[in-house]
C-alpha cells in the first residue's frame, strides 16, 4: 500500500477552505490534528443511533453504547501494546491522565523523594509533578539539555539515585520536534529502581507505541493530537501499579458500595473513571485509530521524518530564518525565530497569507528559559501535510521581509 497525498488529504474537510483570501495552510498539527471523515462520521453515527450511557444498561441503546466503548478501550490497548485492557484508563486529555498519576500514585511520596522532569517538558509533565512533591515534601529535579537541546544523558545518570522514585519524560517534545531516546531513559531508572512516566502526546500520531517494548509504567496521550475529537485521552498503566493506586476523583462508576459508614471503590479501570466519561470522544479514538491503521503507516511516518527534515532544510536556508534547537532526531515540529521580527508579529502576518503556526512559549517555559529566549515560530506537521506547504511557509517568511 503506498501514500497518495491527495486522497488522504480529501478526507480531511476542514483543510480545503481560504483563509484572509488564501488557501489554508495548517501548520499547527502540534496544538490540534484535522479530523477525518472517518471520525466526523463515527461520532455522528454514535449520537444518531446509539447514545447512551454506559454501563448498568438495561435498555438497548445503553447495551449499544456500552459495547461500543468498551470495544473502543480494547482498541486502545492493542494500538498501544498493552497487556489488558483495563490498564486503559480513559480521560480528557494527556495533562488529565499524568495529573490523575501525580494525584493518586503521588500519595506515596515521602519527604526527600526526587521526581526527575526533562527541561524540554510540557507544563503538564512539570506543574502536576510540582503540586504533589510540594504536598509530600518531595523534589522535583530538572534534567538538563545539551546544547543541541538533546536530553543530557550524562547528567540524567548523574541525577538518578535512591532518592530517585519517578522519572517524567515526553516522548517527542512539542515544541522543538526533539524525539527522546525513552527506552534508554526508562531502562536507566529501572535500574535505579524508579518508575517512569511518558508524555506521548507529540508522539502516537507519528510513531507505533508499544508500552511493553518502551518498558515504562504509565503512557499519556490526547485523542486530538492524533485525529480525534478533543476532550478525551487515555493513560496506561501497569496493572500492578494501578491496582494499588487509590482513586483519584469520587463519584459514580468509581464505586462498588457506598455507605456513610465507609464506601468501597470499583476494580479497574473503572476505579480512575469517575463520572459520566466521554463516551462519543472514545469511540471517535477508536475511529482514528482505525483510521490510521488502514494506512500504510511506515510510509506515512517516512513521509513525515522526510517533510520535518524538508522543513528544517528549508528554513535554514532561508536568509533572517534562526533555527531553535537541533536535536539529533527531529520529528513532527520545528521551532525558529526571525531576525527584527517578533514572533507574535511573524504568527500574525503569516495568518494573513493564510499559514498556521503556533507562537510563544508552547507551554514549555523552562526550555525557552534554557535557550535564553521568550518563545518562538513552531511549524508543526501531520500526516496530510505536503512540501507545498513548506514552500508557501517559506514564500510567506520572504514576503514578510517586505513587511518589515
Ligand atoms: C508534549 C505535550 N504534553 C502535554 C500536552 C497537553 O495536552 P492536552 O492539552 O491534550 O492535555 C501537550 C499539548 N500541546 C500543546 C497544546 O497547544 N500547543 C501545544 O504544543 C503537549 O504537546
């Protein structure tokens, strides 16, 4: 099965329209994905025949709905190499899953526990970190970067010792595009008798994840990086680890019995999934998971490593253009700054020939800090994104000079 560009593109509406009079180009995949049909559809579907709510059913539509979610949860855990299915926890996003592990396993904290945080992390891979060794009296240490912005992984094996009870690291960093040698990284804190979290939101649209071959314990990521509706994520966890876990939030589903006299508290996954959960976002991630398995997915992800390096290429060489960051391994996203034009100016101005960027800090505030500035121009891609794009990037950062 090979690519064709523009098949895959027509399945995605929202990129055939004009923006300020010029055809739209999306850059911004990093921030949010385009959906396709195929998930347009499948949520569509689900609200015009099977909603209901989950669980308990005692009606057909419920019975539906419940099947279908719970089919949805099996999808997930295949996608991602999981062991058992109940070691999917559905929840709004990846900031919600690595909050619910900070929340709930972060109770084991003691006073003087460290929890290393990679510098180039996204704020909900540090913040939550932050909340629960401060409750606990507990530390949470940065991993310092080389000056290509690589994790530093002499100074990590440095920072590992006994002190050492969780290590928090992203798979692709979103906002240089840096993809981090996890698996090193996990194997090291093992054997320094830590666990290890991922943030694999920048990564499961782009990369197979297998949680079992990665050897980390918990695994987060959101539906809308990856083609599916916003608001519903997943984070995976080792059974065992889980298992111990005390809930996180308390409502229905999450109980078995409750009482004034005490309450006891449902099995997994069902324990971490208080409320009424996004039961049309999770059969909609089931949806772009089928999605993207009916592609040649090898050579979507070739297609993608070659247009980050097209995308690199293109902006070094372009006069004014100052590339942030250079990461052995680059994929999906690429930072730069512009000489005398400031990045709000450049997003604004681009936009108005039609090209998404994101600009500003990328909710990665201590990486900005490390390389001495306040934010930059980040150009993100997926898996419809075309060289033509990055020419008209490139044509619209020449245009700009006109401006300035
Ligand atoms: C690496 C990483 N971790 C966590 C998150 C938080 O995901 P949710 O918002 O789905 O919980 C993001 C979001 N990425 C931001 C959002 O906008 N632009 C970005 O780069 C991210 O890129």
């Amino acid at each position: 099965m090979s690519l064709c560009l523009p098949t895959l593109r027509r399945q995605f509406p929202a990129l055939h329209q004009e923006v300020n009079g010029h055809p739209l180009v999306y850059l911004d995949n990093a921030a949010t994905t385009q959906k396709p049909l195929a998930v347009l559809e499948a949520m569509s579907a689900f609200y015009r025949s099977d909603n209901a709510n989950v669980h308990r059913a005692s009606h057909v539509l419920s019975t539906r709905a419940t099947a279908a979610f719970e089919a949805a949860r099996e999808t997930v855990a295949r996608f991602i190499n999981a062991w058992d299915s109940r070691e999917v926890i559905w929840t709004r996003g990846t900031t919600e899953a690595i909050n619910l592990v900070a929340q709930s396993w972060g109770q084991s904290l003691q006073a003087g526990d460290e929890i290393l945080v990679s510098t180039l992390e996204h704020h909900a891979n540090i913040v939550p970190w932050q909340l629960a060794a401060e409750r606990k009296g507990a530390k949470v240490v940065p991993i310092p970067l080389d000056a290509h912005g690589d994790i530093d992984l002499d100074a990590y094996r440095a920072l590992l010792g006994p002190r050492t009870r969780l290590v928090a690291v992203g798979h692709v960093s979103n906002a240089l595009g840096t993809v981090n040698p996890v698996a090193t990284i996990t194997s090291l804190a093992k054997a320094a008798g830590a666990l290890v979290l991922v943030d694999g939101a920048q990564a499961v649209a782009h990369l197979p994840v297998d949680v079992q071959r990665l050897g980390c314990d918990f695994y987060a990521f959101s539906g809308h990086k990856m083609y599916a509706p916003t608001g519903i994520g997943v984070l995976w966890g080792r059974r065992e680890l889980l298992e111990k876990m005390p809930p996180w939030q308390g409502g229905g589903e999450m109980i078995e019995r409750v009482s004034f006299a005490g309450t006891t508290f449902n099995r997994l996954p069902f324990k971490f999934e208080a409320g009424t959960p996004h039961i049309a976002g999770a059969v909609s991630l089931a949806a772009a998971i089928n999605f993207l398995q009916e592609q040649d997915r090898p050579a979507l992800l070739t297609h993608e490593q070659t247009l980050t390096t097209y995308l690199a290429d293109q902006l070094r060489a372009t006069p004014g253009v100052r590339l942030v960051g250079a990461p052995q391994q680059r994929l999906g996203a690429v930072s730069f700054l512009l000489d005398e034009i400031h990045p709000q100016d450049a997003g604004t101005l681009l936009d108005m020939q039609g090209v998404a960027v994101r600009v500003g800090h990328h909710c990665a505030m201590p990486l900005m800090e490390s390389f001495n500035i306040g934010g930059t121009i980040r150009a993100s891609l997926a898996c419809y994104s075309t060289h033509t794009d990055i020419d008209t990037l490139i044509g619209a950062i020449q245009k700009l000079k006109e401006f300035f």
